[in-house]
C-alpha cells in the first residue's frame, strides 16, 4: 500500500514535459487524456503539498498554480531540463516526476520523501530492480551541486552517482502500477483501461 498522510518533508515539484514523444507520433504527450484528466494533470494530482509547482515545458491550460520554464534549447533533453526547473526551487526537496505517470499517487510521492530520510535522495525501482529516475525525490542542495559538476547528458550518469534510496512499492489491488509511464500508444490503451473510460476519449 501507498503511504497515507501528508509527506514528512517540504518539497517542491519539478514536472519535466518538453520531450518530443517520439514513440507515441510526435504529440503532445502530457497533453493526452487518460480517465478524462491528461496525462499531466494526473502528475500534479500526487504532489499536491508541494509548495511549489514548476513544469518545465510550453504552458498549457488545466494546471492551476503551476510554474512554466523553458530549458534552453528546448528539447534539449532531461539534464538541461532539470537545471533549468530546479532553479526554480526554494524547497529543501524536490520531487522529479515525468508528465506520463497515469497511476502515480500522492502516497507514493510521501512514500519517497520517508525513504529519503538523510540521504541525497529516492527514487523508485520497478519490479525488475530497474530505478525510474524521473520518479524520485532529491534534497535540492546536493543535487544543485551534483549538476554544477556534471557536463554529461545521461539522468543515470547524474542521480546515480548520488547512491539515493532505491523504493520497491507495490502493484495496487487493481493492477494500476506506481512507476508505468505512457511512452507509446499501446502503453496509453493500456493505462485507459484501468482508469474508467470518459466520454469521447480516442
């Protein structure tokens, strides 16, 4: 089960949804809807103690209370992503969230922050062991100095560098899973049938 309650530290979210989506046409991934709310708007839905909400990528309507940057170039990738959205931090920590996270919900964000505890930092792994680096929580300070140093282009070269917590978390009763993300069209099926279908939704 997902942690109940309010996450145990302050922390701002940092929602990175400037990517191509290649493996999905093209499109506007966070864009797409899934049980009537898009993709994004289910990303913000699970970190709603954040003190602050910054979405790196165009500024879209249906975010209330959200940030827009834009990482230069755009497109440009996770790294020059996540500079650019972790400036706009003042929190102690930071949750580093993808946009197409259809099952993500606040208690495994709160789940994360307690794992973290005094290290640099968590982030979930699958059910395979496989961590998912942009499902994870970070204290803002060793990660802002971790990007100062680092000239490489890789999230794994960067965050795992910092030895974080690695947080199995269970597959809920319904099969929706904490870390599945929406890279392709059979990845968006899948995720609508495990969220009521809404009207009109292709």
């Amino acid at each position: 089960m997902a942690r109940a309650g309010p996450p145990s530290l302050p922390y701002d979210a940092v929602v990175l949804a400037g990517g191509g989506a290649r493996r999905l046409g093209g499109g506007d991934k966070p864009g797409v809807s899934v049980g009537g709310l898009t993709l994004i708007q289910r990303v913000v839905a699970a970190v709603p103690d954040a003190a602050r909400l910054v979405v790196v990528g165009p500024a879209r309507p249906g975010l209330p209370g959200a940030e827009f940057v834009r990482e230069d170039p755009p497109g440009g990738g996770p790294v020059p992503a996540l500079r650019t959205g972790l400036a706009a931090a003042s929190s102690p920590w930071v949750a580093l969230l993808a946009a197409d996270l259809p099952f993500l919900l606040p208690g495994h964000v709160a789940a994360l922050l307690d794992a973290a505890g005094r290290r640099p930092g968590a982030v979930l792994v699958d059910d395979g062991g496989r961590e998912q680096w942009l499902t994870g929580v970070w204290r803002v300070d060793v990660l802002a100095r971790a990007l100062a140093a680092y000239e490489g282009r890789s999230l794994y070269g960067l965050l795992g560098a910092l030895d974080p917590v690695r947080l199995s978390l269970p597959v809920s009763d319904d099969g929706r899973v904490p870390w599945f993300d929406c890279d392709t069209v059979d990845d968006v099926r899948d995720a609508r049938k495990r969220i009521p279908h809404a009207t009109g939704e292709r």
